[in-house]
C-alpha cells in the first residue's frame, strides 16, 4: 500500500493504479506456491524462509533509501509519461520478496476449500482472485486518492521532504519487522 501511495503521490493517478497492479501481479507467485504445496517447503525450510526474508528486507532498504535520497521536486511531465514496466517491476518485487504472504496464503486458503472437494485446486484460484481483485481495488483507491493530493503535497516543499521522509521510514520499519519476523 505504502508504494501505491508513493506512485500516486510523485507520478500521478496513473502510475498509482500501475504500481497497484505490480503489486498485484505480486501476489501471483506466493497463490501458486500454496496451491501447489511450494508454501510448505517455505514453511518448513528454515534456509528457504530466511533467504527470502532477508531478499525482502535488503529490498525494502533499497526503496527507503532511494525515496529519502531523492532531493528534486515532484513534477508533472506529461510529455514523458512514467515508465510502467518500472513501477510494475518495483510493486511485483515488493510483494514477490515477501515471504510472510506465501505463509498467509498456506495457512489461509485451505481453510475454505473441502479436503473432500473435486475441484480443490479450481476452488483455490477463484478464492485468490477474489483476494487479489480486493487487493488492486484497495490499493489503486489509496493510489487515486493520493494523486488527487499530489498538487497541494507537490508545492509545498517541506511537505514534500517530511512525506518522504516518513515513507522512507515507513520502509525501514517494514523492512525491520520482516526482519524479526519468524516463522
């Protein structure tokens, strides 16, 4: 949610509807995992759970670092559109190096799907599409209504450096929360 709001706040409406996409897509992997029964070797692999993990924390350093480090004001260029294959590959490598929603997934979507049930596998993409329809439409909200404060967060300076600020911040301490988290 936190680059959703990000992408609508330094690019727009339309990066921030991308952005929720990417993280969207995201989400495709840690489903399959658990439908296939990958999510039980991250689960009981200690090294599988705790390269991921730390993948995801060095990520999540690297964002906070880039969105503090950056020092120009936000802009509106609409000659030069923001590069979409970017921001879906920054929002799919956020959710992709986040070993905490392949566990959700595992230990969430069994428990609506009848172990006696025909069509399991069937069952469990349709609850996954579900969660992830939810998911976009959350987040490209949040991203929208972001946009929609982007000019008075844009010609406002020191707005502008405490916004990044606290995203950036908002980064470590997901990164630092993933970092002790557990199995």
């Amino acid at each position: 949610m936190l680059y959703t709001l990000a992408a609508g706040l330094a690019r727009g409406a339309r990066a921030s509807v991308v952005a929720a996409f990417g993280c969207t897509l995201g989400i495709v992997p840690h489903m399959l995992a658990a439908i296939t029964g990958l999510a039980a070797l991250l689960h009981t692999s200690a090294v599988a759970f705790q390269t991921l993990k730390y993948l995801g924390v060095a990520y999540l350093i690297y964002m906070a670092w880039t969105t503090i480090r950056e020092t120009g004001a936000l802009t509106v260029d609409e000659s030069a559109p923001p590069s979409s294959r970017k921001v879906i590959v920054s929002g799919v490598l956020i959710n992709l190096l986040n070993p905490k929603l392949t566990i959700f997934f595992f230990a969430f979507l069994p428990q609506f799907v009848s172990t006696g049930e025909a069509h399991a596998s069937l069952r469990m993409v349709e609850l996954s599409a579900v969660f992830m329809l939810v998911t976009f439409v959350i987040f490209a909200i949040y991203g929208v209504f972001a946009a929609a404060v982007r000019e008075h967060v844009i010609s406002r300076p020191p707005v502008l450096i405490w916004m990044r600020r606290v995203f950036g911040g908002a980064f470590v301490a997901l990164a630092g929360r993933l970092a002790f988290t557990q199995r």
